[in-house]
C-alpha cells in the first residue's frame, strides 16, 4: 500500500546517521524516574514508540553532570553507574525493535529553584544572575563555572555514544541554561560569553565543539532552538534573516550537525514576506538539515501562556507537512503530543489509517508519567 505522504517516509542518512524516515519523537519530560534513574517503565514508553515506526527518538530532557542542571523532581540524570546503566537498557530496546535513540541533554541554569535534588540546597545559575528580565537574582556564572558545565555536556555525550547511543541533542532552547546564554534580556556580561548576538552564542558553540572534540566527528549532534520561550512566548532572538544568519554561524563553525527549529506551529512563517518557517529559513541560510517542530499531527498549539496545562487537540492533515517536506523546506518533522496519544502513529499515518488516529486529550497525561 503506497503511503499518502511519502516524503515523510523516504529514509534519511547523514554520515554514520541512517534513519528509516523522516518522523522524530520530539523531547517530552516526563518527571518518572524516581532517583533520577530511567526504570523498566521508561524502557517500555520508548521501545512502543520504535516499534510504532518512528525514524528517530529523542528523548526528554536528561540532566548533564552539574549541581544546578536538574529543575524538577524525578528528571532522569545522565552521569552516574545507575542512570547510565537504566539508559543502556532503553538504548538496548530502542534498537531491537529497529529504532535510533539519542539522548537530549540538559541543564535548566535560572529555572532552578531551591529543593531540587541532587542538592536542594544549590541555587539556579544563570549567565548574568538574572531570572527573568533583572527582576529576581540567582548565581551569576563565573569562568570556572562555564568551564565545568562545558565539560559536563562533552562527558555526557562521550557517555551516550559508550552507551550506545546514535548521536545526541543539546538543549539549547526554551529559556533554559544555553538559550539564557542566547537572549539579551538575560545575558548582560562584557566578556567573551555575552556582548553581540555572536558573542551570545559562544558558550552554545564552546559546548559542541568540546562534544566533537570528545566523540568525533561521525557521532551526530543536533541543537534544539527556539526563539519563543517559556517565560515569554513572543520572544524573539532573531528579527530578521540577516540577524539570524550572524545567529547562526558560529553554530555551523563550531559542528552543529542538524538543527532543531522548536516552535509553537509549524506552518507559522517567521518573517514577512515568506511563508518559509523557522526550520526553513534556518536551512536556507545554513545548507544544514533541519528538523521543523510545533503542532504536528494535531489542529491546536499545546499550551497557553502563563499555565502549565496542555490544551486538548484533534487530528490534522498532514498535506501541508508533506508539501513542505517535499519542496525541501526542512528535512525532518518531529512530532511530539500525536505520539503521547498513540504510540503507533507513524505506522498508522504510513498505512494510511488516518482515521484510527486519537485525537489528544488532558487525560491522555497519563502515558507522560
């Protein structure tokens, strides 16, 4: 049976990186790893969704090796004999049922709140001290303190590939650690880790470059962006193509393999005058592949601002997705609530069972925890 949208299904390869398709299970936390150790159940959650035929997944968000890197209660670690050993297991089942897995690394930097574990006691850090917009202070980040969450993200991405992982993906995006780095409103130093939006992005660049330096360069690393964020949703990073591009470059100097273009609805245009979205003028600019994200699958954004509630959805045509796809607009899609809601979604969009898909409903939480 020929499938209704084909270029979600041609395969993907870039150096050592072969994937069966186009569809990416997009990172979803999910705060169910007590001790912070990924258990039986995560291995399960992961192996349904490689045997429901995505072409990549990547995780939720794993915290690097630094005392300030965890936000929330049980979010799985990605240093320890325990957590690497729970995530071995999850990799192991991944690739017997014929999936790719890599890991997101993370560090949440101001988000962090006192009485997280590993240490409630450790505040958040952040670029300038700063937590949103120079009203509230954390631990302003010292040269060492750079340094040490550098390394903290080289050694969990030389554990994901001794684990057996197939690339990695940094989390550069959301108001997290990196993307504080990124925005000016939190990002106030006049050394060489802030000034200009180039300058901004030297601590994203000194992270994949430290990656590379440490896996080599066959091992794939994606970095997820964004220019809205959680604390502000109609941020912006880049306002223009040109400023996006002095954005962009030392990014693609430094190695970045695949980006990671998160917004809120992928057909949105990013700037007037185009319909091309964030993922596409990303790859127009840099020659990379890009993978486009936001609303995949479903009629409705996720969340409303200001609250913590995913809003329910129903099914979408996928014809617009594939128009872009197949025009080279991106290259990848990753789709995010349509596989929380049913683990077999790319089988069934593949087959052309359009109907059998769920629509996305509050309850269906559950499959998160």
């Amino acid at each position: 049976m020929s499938t209704p949208y084909p270029s979600l299904f041609e395969p993907f390869k870039l150096g050592a990186l072969e994937l069966s398709n186009r569809i990416i299970m997009a990172p979803m936390t999910r705060t169910s790893s007590p001790g912070n150790v990924p258990n039986e159940n995560n291995v399960a959650y992961y192996r349904r969704r490689a045997e429901g035929g995505v072409g990549l997944i990547v995780t939720e968000g794993t915290c690097v090796n630094h005392p300030a890197a965890s936000g929330y209660p049980n979010v799985p670690f990605f240093y320890g004999e325990g957590a690497l050993e729970g995530w071995r297991k999850v990799v192991d089942a991944v690739h017997d049922a014929g999936g790719k897995i890599m890991p997101q690394l993370w560090h949440v930097g101001a988000v962090r709140r006192p009485g997280i574990e590993p240490d409630p006691e450790v505040p958040g850090y952040g670029p300038s001290g700063m937590v949103s917009k120079g009203k509230k202070r954390c631990h302003e980040m010292s040269e060492q303190d750079i340094l040490d969450v550098i390394e903290a993200f080289a050694q969990a991405a030389a554990d994901a590939k001794a684990v057996g992982f197939d690339g990695v993906e940094v989390h550069g995006a959301h108001g997290y650690l990196i993307d504080q780095f990124f925005w000016a409103d939190l990002n106030e130093r006049t050394d060489k880790w802030g000034g200009d939006l180039a300058g901004r992005t030297r601590f994203a660049a000194e992270i994949v470059k430290a990656i590379k330096k440490r896996t080599g360069s066959d091992f794939p690393v994606i970095l997820r962006w964004s220019q809205w964020k959680m604390q502000e949703y109609t941020a912006k990073l880049v306002n223009t193509p040109e400023e996006m591009e002095t954005f962009l470059a030392p990014l693609v100097e430094a190695g970045v393999d695949i980006f990671h273009c998160s917004t809120r609805r992928f057909w949105d245009p990013e700037f007037e005058g185009s319909t091309l979205n964030l993922a596409g003028w990303v790859k127009k600019i840099t020659g990379k592949p890009t993978i486009t994200v936001g609303s995949v699958g479903l009629d409705n954004d996720f969340i409303n601002e200001g609250s913590p509630v995913f809003k329910e959805a129903n099914t979408s045509d996928l014809s617009e997705l594939e128009a872009r796809m197949q025009a080279g607009e991106f290259d990848l899609a990753a789709v995010g609530r349509a596989l929380i809601a049913n683990p077999n979604w790319a089988n069934q969009v593949k087959d052309g069972n359009m109907d059998s898909l769920k629509p996305y409903q509050k309850e269906m939480l559950a499959e998160l925890v």
